[in-house]
C-alpha cells in the first residue's frame, strides 16, 4: 500500500485549500480537495489491485 504516497498527496491538498479558505477562495479550496479525494482513492485501488496480483 502507498500510505506514504497517499499521506503527502492529501497534506499537501489540504495546506493549499487551507490557504485558499484564508483568501476567501473557497471554490478553489473545494476543487483542490476533491481532486485530493479523487486522486488518493486511485492511488488505493491501484495499491489494493497491486497486491492482488491485477486481477
């Protein structure tokens, strides 16, 4: 599993859409953390499609 990879993805997605919210961009701060969503849960599948030999 890619926590690590999943862990900096997310972080990083929520201090961008932390500073977004700070200058009143909210429709940016919810775009960048729905892409986060979007982008982490991939990075799962993936994972879990990995392990599970592709199948």
């Amino acid at each position: 599993m890619h926590y690590q990879k999943m862990y900096y993805l997310l972080f990083n997605a929520i201090t961008d859409a932390l500073h977004d919210i700070e200058a009143m961009n909210f429709g940016s701060a919810r775009s960048a953390l729905q892409q986060a969503q979007i982008k982490a849960e991939s990075i799962y599948i993936d994972s879990a499609d990995e392990k599970q030999g592709g199948d």
